[in-house]
C-alpha cells in the first residue's frame, strides 16, 4: 500500500476529496492537509515515506504555507497539478500536471500523467531489487563450480589406477544385446621396443603355459649325384660316326 498525502487550499478541498475516493479506490492510503494548520504536519511529512501531492489552484500560489510544502519536502516525493494558470518556481524534478479541465474522470491525457509521476516517487521511496537480466551467467557459474567440485573429487582418487582397471577378476567383457558372450579376461600392457630383454620375455603370453623347446641337431646331408644333362632328342648320322673318332669332338 502507497501513502499519498495531498495538500492544498480551500478552494481546492472539493477537487482534492474526487482524486482522494479515486486514488484510494486502487488501494492507496490517501490523507487530505489543507489551509494554514497544513504547517503542523510538515515536520512529520517531510521525514515520511509518502508522496506529496500539491494542488496549485487560484489562491494557492499566494499561500505562504503552499510555498512551504514545495520548498521543505524532497522533490523527488513531490507531485504537482495545476487547476489554474500560474504557479511558483520551485527545485522540482517533474513538471506540473495540467487538471485545469479534468472532470474527476478516471482516465484521460491529465490522470494517466498523475498515475505514471505517481509510481515514479513510489519507485524512489521504496526501491525494489532489480531481477537478474542474465540467468545465463548464473547457469555458467553453477556449472563452473561443479566442474570444480569435480575436479577436486577426481584429484582424490587412488593413485595406482592400473591396479584397479587391469585386475582379471574385476575386468570383464560387457554383454552387447542377448546374443553377446561374457567371461573374466587378462589384459596386459606390451612391453617397450627399446628393451630387447622386455621383449623377448612378453612372448610367453598369460594364460598360455610356457614349454620348454627341444634342443635342434644337425643333419645329415647326402651326397648329390653329378649332373647328367638330359637329351631332348636323338642324336644324328654325323653326331654317331664323330662320336667314334678317338679324339672328341670338341677338342679339334
């Protein structure tokens, strides 16, 4: 609930009872001051959290107690509407609100002026938290805690890993659909290629047992028979009467 105080003349009671019934008919707490006697409640007024509304009609821009109300309260609580031309120069933050023909409508150019300078000095007395205009921000900071929670878990952790990920009775094949196969396996890590040592003891593969091969003797290797090349065909009438020459044939 707003609490609005209005304050004006005699000659303006009547105007300041229509916007009192209008305004606390939308749920303000409405209070009327007028005349010389206004000055008592000053004090109090400018301390309050309230809005000030001044009425400036005929007479009131001669009233000494008027001037007081516009130089003592804040200006940012102030509201002025004139109902006549003319009205004194003051530290005002708005202008004045021209009701010279407002009929004690609710509605037109003069109230909708009224109710917006209204809730610009409700806003001034009772500042409300802005909400957050980038939820992405906060998403971002809670995701870059759990990144962090977790990394100070993981940092926890044993450090043997090998020990826990390669035991044969804890690494098992998973089952892939219904027509998959599970059992215990053995996994062993390769030896390095720059340890001839290394290598040569990796080959007897876990699982399998290791036997002993027998020693390998020589052989005995035969004797080849000298080479006889083959005829492919029959030896001719001059090759027969050259085979019988005493001297061969080859050496003429």
């Amino acid at each position: 609930m707003n609490s609005i105080r209005i304050v004006c003349t005699h000659d303006a009671v009547k105007i300041a009872e229509t916007l009192a019934r209008l305004l606390g008919a939308e749920g303000d707490d409405v209070r009327i001051t007028f005349g010389r006697q206004s000055l008592e409640a000053l004090p109090a007024a400018c301390e309050a959290s309230e809005a000030v509304l001044l009425i400036w009609s005929y007479d009131a821009p001669n009233a000494h107690y008027m001037r007081q109300w516009a130089n003592m309260i804040p200006p940012e609580r102030v509201v002025e509407i004139a109902r006549a031309p003319g009205w004194p120069r003051t530290q005002r933050r708005a202008p004045v609100i021209d009701f010279s023909t407002w009929r004690g409508e609710r509605g037109g150019r003069a109230w909708h002026a009224l109710s917006e300078r209204l809730r610009a000095v409700h806003r001034f007395i009772n500042p409300q938290p802005e909400p957050m205009r980038k939820p992405a921000i906060a998403v971002g900071i809670a995701g870059a805690v759990a990144a962090g929670v977790a990394l100070m878990i993981g940092g926890d952790a044993p450090g043997d890993i090998k020990e826990h990920a390669f035991d044969d009775e804890k690494v098992t094949l998973a089952l892939i659909d219904s027509a998959g196969m599970g059992g215990p396996m053995s996994a062993f890590e390769p030896a390095s290629l720059n340890d001839p040592a290394e290598t040569a003891n990796s080959l007897s593969v876990r699982g399998f047992a290791s036997e002993q091969l027998p020693e390998l003797q020589p052989g005995e290797i035969s004797d080849v028979a000298a080479y006889e090349p083959q005829q492919v065909r029959e030896a001719t009438l001059l090759e027969r009467i050259s085979a019988l020459n005493p001297i061969a044939y080859g050496e003429r």
